[in-house]
C-alpha cells in the first residue's frame, strides 16, 4: 500500500520544481528584457558587402546571427553607400556577387570613407544614451576599431570577426605594388597614376560610377572596389591601439603565410594594455557568422551581456 505521506511529499516537489522553473522563466525573460531596452549592437560589415550578408550565406540558405541577437538587444546594420555600385555586377563568381546591397543610391566621396566622417555618420543612426556592443567582419573591423575608440564611453566590447592586417607595411604592399599598377593598366591604361590612392579625386571616382552605371563592366567595377578598399586601408595610422575590451578571432593559417602578423598582434596588445582577447582559429566559411563558429560568437556575447 503506497503510503500517502510519500505522495503528498512528490506532489510538493513537483510543485516546488514547477514554482521554481516558472520562476526562473520569468526571470530569464525580465532579464533578457532589461538588457534588450537598454542595449544596441552596431554591425559593421565587409567593405565591399551588402547588409544581405548577415542574414544569407552565399548558398543563399539563412542565418539566425542577427536574428538571435535582436532577443537581446536592438540591431543596427550598417548600409553605406559606398558599396552600392556593387548591384551593377554580372558576374555570378568570387565572394561579393551575393551580397548586393539591393539600394540604389550609388553616389559617395573619398570622404564619406574619411574615419571622422564615417563615425559621424554611425553615430547619428545609434541611440547615445545605450551601451553597444560593436560587431566588425572581415575588413569592417577597421572601421569598428575607429569608432569604438571614438566612443569608448556607453562601448561594452568590440568582436572583430576575423582580423585584417592594418599595418603602413601591408598597405604599401597591396596598393603600392607593381602588380595594382599593371592592373589598373589593363583597364584605364596610362591614366593608372590617376587611380593611386594618394592621387584620387571625387571626380575621378564620379567618372567610375558613371562608367558603371552605362556600361556595368565588371573590370570598372573591380577597380572601383579596389580603391574603396585602398582609401580604408590608407588610413592605417589612425588605428594604434585599442581603448575598449576587443575580442579578435583571427585565421590561424594566417600565421602561416603572414607570419609577421602574430608579431603584429603582439605589439598591437601590448599597446592597448592588454585590452584585447584574441582567438586563433581554423574555418573555411566565408564569414564566421556562416560557419561553425557562429553559435560560439553568439554564446560569448551573450555571456558577456549576461554578466
């Protein structure tokens, strides 16, 4: 015979686990409302990349990255206009094809892509009185570094989704080379000097977008996409250190082929005073928000919010 004492002592547990459980919930949930009214997550994507990015992968199959970061916060995206020309592409190969911006306006200056002038511009698209937590991909981790320096207060942390080498060396190297020169060649001939970093000129740029626009000529457009890229990277020294907590995750294979940029790193924390996690990791995603590492950014800046 079962004894009766023994049920109403399960019964009173189960109720006890029920109350706590359901108590939990709503704490979890007031938790996770709290944060989502008084947090923001500003995304800075690839430079050449429309915002599509953060929600398809290049087999067009979906995401949940930003989907899972809007429980905890709300969620800005970045769409500058520079990258806009990028829709006039006919080609279906190399990384960006997918990534089309889908937004018309096309027209930018060299100094719509000035660091000052960029943050500015982020900056009137985030609430001042939140705490953010900055997002970079790929080579939109330069530009995140500059404003989460310029913003240091209300920042929580800085994830820079693979590094980029930011250094006068690898600047010289890419842009400066013989082989950007005989390539500018092949498509603008002996006016290649015009199309120097240092030599740009608004009009030479509103030319390009002109030709774009007539022609959609994949070459205009990968010259074009080049120069946004080199005006980025020019502005190397602006970038020395960090002032605010930065989470890297670099490609370790990196190391291999560049291994001066372990060095880099080196020198780069010990001057932001050790303000820097770094992770060295192996993936063959296009961005990690696509791969295997996804789940893991997410848990650690949910960590990171929840404590």
């Amino acid at each position: 015979m079962i004894n009766i004492l023994f049920i109403c002592d399960i019964i009173y547990y189960i109720s006890y686990i029920m109350s706590y459980k359901e108590k939990y919930i709503k704490y979890k949930n007031k938790y996770l409302k709290t944060n989502k009214k008084n947090l923001q997550f500003i995304l800075f994507g690839d430079v050449m990349t429309g915002h599509q990015v953060w929600f398809h992968d290049k087999n067009n199959k979906k995401i949940n990255f930003v989907k899972k970061l809007k429980k905890l916060g709300n969620v800005i995206i970045l769409k500058p206009n520079y990258v806009n020309f990028m829709n006039y592409s006919k080609s279906n190969k190399g990384g960006n094809w997918f990534y089309k911006s889908g937004i018309e306006n096309i027209n930018f200056t060299i100094e719509d892509l000035q660091f000052e002038n960029y943050s500015k511009w982020i900056y009137n698209q985030i609430d001042p009185n939140k705490k953010y937590i900055a997002i970079g991909l790929d080579q939109g981790c330069h530009i995140a570094k500059y404003f989460c320096n310029a913003n240091p207060d209300n920042c929580l942390a800085l994830y820079i989704l693979i590094d980029r080498n930011f250094t006068a060396q690898s600047y010289e190297k890419t842009f400066h080379s013989e082989s950007t020169y005989e390539f500018n060649k092949t498509i603008v001939g002996n006016k290649y000097q015009d199309y120097i970093i240092e030599n740009l000129t608004n009009k030479t740029i509103s030319d390009l977008l002109e030709k774009i626009k007539n022609t959609q000529n994949d070459k205009y457009i990968q010259l074009l996409n080049g120069l946004c890229k080199g005006i980025i990277r020019s502005q190397y020294d602006k970038v020395k250190k960090m002032d605010v907590q930065t989470i890297i995750y670099s490609d370790a294979s990196t190391l291999m082929t560049t291994p001066e940029k372990l060095q880099e790193n080196i020198e780069f924390n010990k001057k932001s005073n050790n303000n820097i996690i770094y992770y060295y990791i192996i993936d063959d995603s296009e961005y990690l928000t696509h791969g295997k590492y996804s789940d893991e950014i997410y848990n650690n800046i949910y960590g990171l919010v929840k404590n």
